[in-house]
C-alpha cells in the first residue's frame, strides 16, 4: 500500500495550532505523514517533518493551506513546477479561494484520501522583473509610491505599441484575480473556466482609461515612460521589486499551473458569487448578520464563535 504525505503551509501570523492539531489527529490515525515549512518548523507538533520550501509540493501528494486567500495564493506559487492539489482552510475574513471551514476539516480529509474530490485547475501570470522571474495566481500590479507622482507606462501587445497610461496603478490580472484588486478598481468579472488577461487602471487620469481584456496567448509589455514615477511591482499583494522610469514588466499567461481542490463546486460558485454582492453593500459585518434567517444566523454564529 503506498504511504501518503501532506504538506501543511501556514498563515504567516494568525494562530493556526486548532487546525494544526486536527490536522495531525487525523494524519496520525490514517497512516498519512506531514511535511511543513522549514520556516514552520516551531509552529507544528515535533511529529511533523521539516523540509525546505522549494522541495514541499515535490515532496508532497498534497497541500493543506490554513489561512486565507493570501495564504492558498502562496501555497499555489509553491505548486507551479509539481502540480500538487491544494485544500484550502478557511482561517481569513473573506475568502474566494478557500472552501473548507475549521469543523468539517476531518471530513474534508476522508474525501481528499479517499479522491471523492474535484480538482480545479488554475491559471497564473508569468513576469520577468529585472532579470528575475516571478508568478502570480490573481494578480502583478505596478503601484505608485505616495508623493512620487502617477504611473506612466506605454501597454506594448506582441510587440506592438497601443497606447499609454496615467494612472495610481496597473493591475494586470486572472481570471481567479478579476474578483480581487481590478474588481475593486472597477475591472470586469471573469469566469474562472475562461483563460483571459486583464489589465485594469486604478484612477487613471489620462490615456487608456477602461479595463482591457487580452487572450491568453498575447505577450504584454508595460514600459514606464519618461517621467513616471517610480513603481512597486507587487505579485498577489506582495511587493517584490521597485522600477524606475527607464523599467518594463513583461507578462505571459500559464495555463492550468495549479490544483485546488474543491469538495463541492457549485456550491463554492454560489458563495463566491454571495461574496461578491455583499460587497456592494455598504453595511457592516453585524448588520449583515442581522439580514440572515434565524437559523441561517445560528449556523453562521456556530460556526464563527458567535456575534
């Protein structure tokens, strides 16, 4: 019979020790090993392997994230060169990404042993950045420093120059990343089953204006013109390089470079697409609790520890 490993990745900071714990409860029940982070090590129980992180997905059958969206995102990038399926646990305070709650984690874990579940494959942006090359699951983004001006930067498609933009930022994102940074700038909804490229301007105030969705097999290239101000390159939220006005990001579309695992997709769709139009709301999270049937209310305060 063949022996199982499950990679565990972590929220940077939240208190992850309760899921840890099932986690680990399960795994040593069914005979599955576990493998963290190097970095992790003094976050999980003694049982649990320690390996570098470049060697997780390898190593790995699985991927458990615990944490939010950011969390999963990272967990994806570690998979892009061994497409390793990724559980996502929801630890965050929105989350699209993420499927599973704390208490139905064992349940979870029967059906990922057992293969009772669909793996959803995702897209990811490319980008050489000053010689290094970096991916992203939801978005690459060139921001504007506070104080240091606009972003001017020319939108260069297979090699040939369509206009400019003056604006705080260019998102350039998903299909996955469409509901994320470019949604709130006012980008479009992509389908996840499409395979698109988005790029959308937050406050622009000259040049190309609306949002612009490109095929997944056009190169693009976003030159810094003469005069900009100097940029943070930020990859799923992260800021990784700065550029000054003489600098350029070229992207690529990667098809199908992670697995997430869902335990029931359609209704995965219909919370997301709940998520999304409760964000439209400008009510606070107790009021939106208030707007729920009474045992919609008492499911919802089960399972968040109550008002």
């Amino acid at each position: 019979m063949r022996s199982w490993r499950w990679g565990l990745v972590l929220h940077p900071t939240r208190d992850v020790a309760e899921v840890v714990r099932t986690v680990v409860d399960w795994t040593s029940r069914h005979g599955v090993g576990l493998a963290v982070r190097a970095e992790d090590r003094d976050r999980v129980p003694p049982e649990v392997a320690a390996l570098p992180a470049t060697a997780l997905a390898r190593e790995c059958d699985a991927l458990i994230s615990i944490g939010g969206d950011g969390t999963m995102l990272g967990a994806l990038r570690l998979t892009v060169d061994h497409p390793t399926p990724v559980l996502g646990v929801h630890l965050g305070q929105l989350g699209f990404l993420v499927e599973v709650q704390p208490a139905d984690l064992p349940a979870a874990l029967d059906r990922l042993a057992a293969g009772s579940v669909t793996l959803e494959p995702h897209s990811c942006l490319t980008c050489e950045v000053c010689g290094d090359d970096v991916t992203a699951f939801n978005d690459i983004v060139l921001g504007r420093h506070p104080g240091e001006g606009f972003v001017l930067a020319t939108l260069v498609i297979d090699g040939q120059r369509y206009g400019y933009y003056r604006c705080d930022s260019l998102i350039v994102s998903t299909p996955t990343g469409s509901t994320a940074y470019s949604y709130a700038a006012g980008g479009p909804l992509v389908s996840p089953a499409a395979q698109a490229v988005v790029v959308t301007p937050s406050a622009p105030m000259a040049g190309i204006s609306r949002p612009v969705v490109l095929s997944p097999d056009e190169v693009l290239r976003l030159e810094l013109r003469p005069g900009s101000a100097r940029a943070a390159v930020e990859v799923d939220g992260q800021v990784i390089k700065h550029i000054d006005d003489d600098g350029a990001i070229e992207v690529r579309y990667r098809r199908d470079a992670g697995l997430v695992v869902r335990l029931d997709p359609r209704r995965h769709r219909e919370r997301s697409q709940l998520r999304l139009s409760l964000l439209d709301l400008p009510l606070l999270p107790d009021q939106l609790r208030e707007l729920l049937p009474a045992p919609m209310r008492e499911e919802f305060d089960r399972r968040e520890g109550g008002p």
